[in-house]
C-alpha cells in the first residue's frame, strides 16, 4: 500500500534516523518535551500533534490489513502523484533537519539557547520543516483518502499554527530579538517562495 510506505518512510528517516544522527553528533536526542508545569499552550499542542501521527499510523495499518476502507478508491495516477508529493515533503523535511545542524529540536526548551538558522531553504522559509509536513499529509491524504486522515491532517495543521505562533516565534523574538523580526519580515512563515 503506497500510504503505509509513505508513513513509514517519514517516520524512518524524518523521526528516527534524525534523532539517531543528532545523538550522534551531540550526545543529546534533540527531543524537548514541555514541562508539566507549562502553560497548557505549551503542552497539548505538542501532545495533540504526536497522536495526530500515531492515529494515522494506526488508520494506515488498518487500512494495509482490510480492516477499514477508503470512502473512495481514487486513479492510481492520482495516489502515484500523491506519493510523489508525500516524498517530496519528506525530502524537504530531512534537508530542513540537516541544515539545521546542531540547532535541531522536536520541541522548545525555553531556557536553551540555538542559532537562528537563516541558510539553504530557511533563506525563503521560516518553518521550512513544517511546509514538508503540509506536503507530506497531503500525500497521504491522497494516498489513503479517508474521513479519518483529513481530520488528522487537519489537527495536525492547527497544532503546528499553535506552537509556531505560541511557542516556537516568541521563543525566537526573546532570543534572537532583532535579528528574528527581520528575518520574519523578508520571509514566508511556510511557503518557501518570496512574493
């Protein structure tokens, strides 16, 4: 099934194999969890954001095994191009990651300090990370169209417009002051083109 291999390609090498490399390079996972005693606006975005992936998964899996069905088997042309496009936001996210460096993070550690990255596709995109994420759910979307995987695409989406607008700018701001706020005025939040 061309989604569970969409699926189980991001998570080998967007989620494992980057915290496999981080540690290697660091000694440290990368993985900032939310303290239990952050504010909410912290905490469920990040929570909701995890199970919006592990619900997929699941749906996949069940999807692979016949045990629920698609409302409607779409072209094979069309799941073909939303493999390609699953790939493409794959792709997207590990050079993201890559190009990040040390300064990687799943999460924000508000006592921590990282580079402001400003190089390769972070030259046109803030969250360039998060606009492969978009392209990969819209993949699977189309790969596994199912009522179930929109609304976890749709979750997903609005967690991330919670932490980058809650979370991950204002740590910025606090952090990088100046220099974030001109970067975030000549480029986009997601979409890696310059209008």
């Amino acid at each position: 099934m061309i989604s569970l291999s969409l699926m189980t390609g991001f998570l080998i090498t967007a989620v494992f194999l980057r915290i496999i490399i981080q540690y290697q390079r660091t000694g440290d996972s990368g993985i900032r969890a939310a303290s239990t005693r952050a504010p909410v606006i912290e905490i469920l975005p990040g929570v909701i954001f995890i199970l919006t992936f592990c619900f997929a998964l699941a749906l996949v899996v069940l999807g692979y095994l016949e045990l629920i069905s698609v409302l409607h088997n779409l072209p094979m042309v069309v799941q073909y191009v939303g493999f390609l496009l699953g790939v493409t936001g794959i792709a997207i996210v590990v050079i993201s990651q890559f190009q990040m460096g040390n300064s990687w993070r799943i999460g924000v550690d508000q006592k921590e300090s990282t580079s402001l990255i400003t190089h390769g596709l972070y030259a046109n995109s803030r969250n360039p990370i998060y606009f492969g994420l978009l392209l990969f759910w819209i993949g699977l979307s189309v790969t596994f169209p199912h009522p179930l995987l929109w609304l976890s695409a749709t979750m997903c989406w609005i967690c991330i417009e919670l932490i980058v607008r809650k979370i991950e700018e204002p740590y910025l701001i606090k952090e990088h002051g100046d220099a974030f706020q001109q970067y975030a005025f000549r480029t986009n939040r997601y979409l890696p083109l310059n209008l």
